[in-house]
C-alpha cells in the first residue's frame, strides 16, 4: 500500500502486494512439492531446452461407462431355465438356425461436464434444516460448518486466509509455495512447476487454474452438481475468462469495477461524494515544478507535499517532495499523468478490513501498519506487516475510523461493489483528525490477523460475511448491533504479523531455510523450533511465534524477496516508532535458521514468484 511514510523508489520493485476444521495434523493431501520451479538457474533451463524435453503426464479424463443392473445368482439361473423351457416348447424341431446380425462397434462415451445445479427459482433450502433464511449468527455458524459447497482460496501462499478452514467446512487453499511440504491437509500444491519467472500476482493465480493437476484436484473435491468457487487476491480479465471456461465461480467484484475503484483519485472522487475527509489534497495533472508550486499555492498545500499516481502498491508510487531538485528525482513518474498532491501531515496509518453486505457494512478491527523499518524491507515506506493492540486508538477515534470505513463501504455498495475489501485510514497525530488514505478493493495482507481476532471467536471471521454475500443464501444480520460489539471486543486483543525480506542486494541461493510451525523462546530466551502446525490461531502469549517459510531450499532469494511470515501476540513496535528489542531479535533469530550460498557472475538467477497479498 502507499501511505504518507513513503519516500520516492522509482526503479525499485518490490514482490507483488501482496487451522482447519478439525484437522488431523500430518494428514496429507498431496505429495510434497519439488524445488521451485523458480528456483532453478536461467542456464539450467537453457540446457534444459536443448536436451529432450519432458512431456508432463497429461490427466486422464474418466469415462464413465452405463452399467446393467446386477441379477442375483438365483435369478439369473430361474431366468435361464425358464427362457430354456419355453425355446423348447415354441421352436419347431427343424427350424433353422437364425444367423446372428452383425453388431456395429460402440463409440466410447463423450465425457461430460459435471452438472451444476440450476439457478435458484424460489427460496433455498439450506441442508436437512429446512432453513429458507439464516436469521442470527448461531445459523450462519451452522451453514458454514455443513455446507458442502468447495471453495478454494488460490495464491502464491495461504497466507492472507490461512486459518479460515476452522470455520467453513468446504474452504481449501491452492497454493504454488507449499510451506507445509505437503502436510497441511488442506493445502495443495502442484508437484510439475516447470521454470517461469512470473512478473505478478494475476499470472501466478492464471497458471495455477490452468494447470491440469490442479483442475484434477478441483474436479476430485467438487461434489456432483455444486460449482466451485474461487477466491484469490489479485486477478484479472484472463482469470475471470479461464474461470468462465472451467464453469468455476469467481466470488469478487469484477476485475473492471475493482481496477476502476483501485485508482486512488477515483477513490478521492468518491469519497469527497459523500463527505469522507481526506488530507488536504488537489487532484491535477502537471508538466513541470513551477505548474506544481502554482496548483499547490492556490490549493494552500504548502511546500511540504506528498504526490501519489493513481496506481501502485507498497508505497512504491508515492513520493514526497518539498523542493525542486526532489521533484526532478520524480518528473518522469508524475508529469502528464493524474496525480494527487497531498499536504504532508505528521501520521498514523491504520488499516481497516470491512466486508459490504445486502445488509450494511460490516467494519472489522483497527490495526497500526509496520511500515519501512530497515530490518524488514529494503524499501522506506514499504508495507511489512501489522499489528493490533488495545492502545492502537482511543475510543473517540477508534468510532471515527469505523465509521468512516461504513461510510465509503455504503457508497462502495451504490457503485455495484459487493464484498471485501481494505482501507488505509491517517490518525492526523498533531490535530487528531481522521482522514480517508486509500482504497484496496480486495482481500489484504492485514487479513491474517482480522480472521484471528476476538470478534470473529464471538461470531464468525470478516470473510464469513463475504461468503455469505456470494453464497446465494438468504441472511439476516444486525450490522449495527455487530459493528458495536466488534469495535469493543478489538480493543481488548493483540496480534502481530511482519514480513521479512531479503534486504541486502546480494542475490543467493537458499540451501537451507527454518520450518513452517510454532516457535517459542526456551529457557535462555533462543528461538527454537517446537512443532509443525496449521496456523497461528493457537498461539496464545508473546513467547511464541508462528513462521509461514515461503522460499525453500533450492530457491533463491534477492534484494525484496519475501523470506516469511511471522505472526505474534507480542507487541512489534514501539512508542518512539521503532521496532521493540523482541521484534528485531525474532527478525535476527529467523535469518539466523537461512544457510546460503552467494551467487556471483553476470548471469542472475530466477526471481521466484510474488508471495503475498497488499
């Protein structure tokens, strides 16, 4: 995400923004993946393609062939006695024998596609309840937990809805990184990844769904008559045609309404509509500094300014000028294009989740962003996590982001928007104000922590809401009664999760990398490794730690790659804005479990593919 603590990286890139219902620990699903694809060295796969090629095994298609019904024994004999006696009796003693006609050979079956069911044409009933409508939260908890409907959340990792399984009996995760090495029971990953450098999210999710093991494994989990879903992070018009294909269902607003709202002046533009505040800003375009300085004068912005295009992520399309030769640093990414241009404020950027129902908005926790410390990410401004905690706003505030959020999420709703989605609110530290940041159409990295908080324990995570939007179910829901319960219960919980990246420039090939599962600090306050698990949903004090491996041995790490995820009940960063003692020794104790070797010479290696969701 881009927010005002961002400073100008114009060539720089970062990885794309990015338990179980009663699981059986160490039942697995599928074999453990090999090595990345990604992983394997450019000249490798240069000599690759002058040897013979390997032609992967195709799936094959089962024909299913119409059975007679099965006699009984006795039958079959009563049967024959019987037909045996009247031959004798009719046929004459010297009538001949007929020759038999020739039999044309049977064409094998066509396959067929799976049905589905037909649209809905009064009131659905819902499983053996009879239910034609949930009317509380106890029956909605009921339906997410009987229904057989699959839905597969596909991605480069679990991550950002890792642990929904717990609730929604039918939810999976198709994911290209397998943390678990085939162990999460409801993690799969293919085993053929042949060498591709993915340059973003959307191509990653749109060869997953192409690939023949994984359309298998959704064929192989599909009941007959249902239509899968899928849910994923980033996608685009080629995902919503392969899915349309396949006959799967994409549960999201379409990828035309989410691009056009993913701009950050139409965001403003809608906004400004209903009377949600931004920070002082103008929207322009400009040709050059002296046009900035005279729009930004007449505006009453000051020198002190912060310039953000209408597209990017992670902070990498925001930049701060106060000056001439900072603005030429800039001009090729910000003159003749659409830019806002927002007085530079003094702030704490917040995160909210909300999901827009039939019903209202739904408004999940407030959560501060851990952006740009130097331990987790090479890019100053970048995204690297969040963290929730009691003290993350006051009362006051805490009421006035939520109902900002309800504010634009209703107005999302008048746009034909409907489900999840992300908003980065700014706590105006020296005056208190509140102010719209930006708009993520989508699910988001902050999803790993508001699936795990209080308030989904009490009802149902956020993303139950979004599911039930798509589900084709009739719901009722209190939205006031809930937001006012949830705003209250997040002021009691803490968690923390933050990404750590390579941060160095030296490109490297990972020959060992920690395990997936809870750590805890022993006796002498290491690190150490306790057991593989699920999820973090079980973690309970500050002295334990979930960490998702994303990179494994064999793949290779450069300067912005993702190495992992960790997720605590500890607080990550302190007063003075820093990072805590315990969060640099968790960062320092993770790197520590990396064995590597440096890659040196002209030709790089393979950048593996983006990891997570922002």
């Amino acid at each position: 995400m881009a927010r005002q603590t961002t400073s100008p990286v114009p060539d720089e890139t970062a990885a794309g923004p990015s338990g179980s219902a009663d699981p059986q620990p160490g039942a697995a699903s599928t074999a453990a993946a090999e090595p990345s694809a990604a992983a394997k060295p450019a000249r490798a796969a240069k000599r690759s393609a002058s040897s013979k090629t390997k032609t992967a095994a195709r799936a094959k298609p089962t024909a299913t062939a119409s059975k007679t019904r099965a006699k009984s024994p006795a039958a079959r004999a009563k049967s024959t006695t019987a037909e045996a006696s009247g031959a004798e009796a009719e046929a004459p003693v010297s009538a001949k024998p007929v020759p038999a006609k020739p039999v044309a050979a049977k064409k094998p079956p066509a396959r067929r596609k799976r049905p589905r069911k037909a649209p809905a044409t009064g009131p659905v009933t819902i499983g053996r309840s009879g239910f034609t409508k949930l009317k509380n939260i106890s029956e909605i908890r009921h339906y997410l937990r009987t229904s057989d409907t699959p839905v597969f959340f596909v991605g480069a990792t679990a991550f950002n809805l890792l642990g929904l399984d717990r609730w929604v009996r039918g939810f999976s995760y198709i994911s290209y990184y397998d943390s678990w090495d085939g162990t999460h029971p409801r993690v799969f990953t293919p085993s053929e990844k042949p060498y591709i450098e993915f340059e973003s999210g959307e191509e990653i999710n749109n060869w997953l769904l192409r690939n023949h093991e994984v359309r298998a494994h959704i064929e192989r989990r599909t009941p007959p008559g249902v239509r899968p879903q899928i849910v994923m992070v980033f996608f685009d018009e080629e995902t919503e045609r392969i899915c349309e294909e396949l006959d799967y269902e994409l549960i999201l607003p379409s990828h035309e309404l989410r691009g056009r709202l993913d701009s950050k002046i139409v965001t403003t533009q809608i906004a400004d509509s209903v009377g949600v505040p931004s920070v002082p800003n103008v929207l322009t375009t400009v040709e050059g500094w002296d046009e900035l300085v005279r729009v930004t004068d007449r505006a009453k912005l000051g020198q002190d300014l912060v310039i953000q295009t209408a597209y990017g992520d992670s902070g990498k399309t925001t930049y701060f000028v106060t000056s001439e030769a900072e603005f030429a640093a800039v001009a090729d990414e910000v003159i003749g294009v659409e830019i806002k241009v927002m007085k530079r404020i003094n702030n704490r950027p917040i995160a909210i989740e909300a999901v827009n129902t039939r019903h209202g908005t739904v408004v999940g926790p407030c959560m501060t962003e851990i952006t740009g410390h130097a331990d987790l990410t090479p890019y100053r401004g970048g995204w690297a996590g969040n963290e929730m905690f009691p003290t993350v706003l006051d009362d006051e505030s805490r009421h006035a982001a939520v109902q900002l959020v309800r504010k634009l999420g209703d107005r999302l709703g008048k746009e034909g928007y409907r489900g999840f989605f992300e908003v980065d609110v700014l706590l105006d530290t020296d005056t208190g104000d509140v102010y719209l940041g930006e708009l993520n159409p989508r699910v988001s990295g902050a999803s790993a922590i508001t699936n795990v908080t209080a308030g989904a324990y009490a009802d149902v995570p956020l993303f139950a809401f979004h599911l039930l939007e798509y589900s084709g179910i009739d719901f009722e829901i209190d939205v006031d009664e809930i937001n006012a319960r949830w705003e209250e219960l997040a002021s009691e919980d803490e968690w923390s999760h933050m990404v750590i990246k390579h941060t160095s420039s030296t490109v490297e090939r990972i020959d060992a990398a920690p395990r997936t599962g809870r750590y805890v600090l022993d006796h002498y306050g290491n690190l150490v490794y306790s057991h593989g698990d699920l999820d973090w949903h079980l973690l309970t004090s500050e002295s334990e730690a979930f960490y998702l491996r994303i990179y494994q041995e064999g793949d290779y790490r450069w300067k912005g790659a993702d190495l992992g995820i960790l997720v605590t009940k500890a607080h990550l960063e302190a007063s003075h804005g820093g990072l805590t003692l315990h969060a640099k020794y968790l960062i320092d104790a993770i790197r520590g479990m990396y064995r590597v070797t440096r890659i040196d010479g002209e030709e790089p290696a393979p950048k593996p593919a983006p990891a997570k969701g922002k």
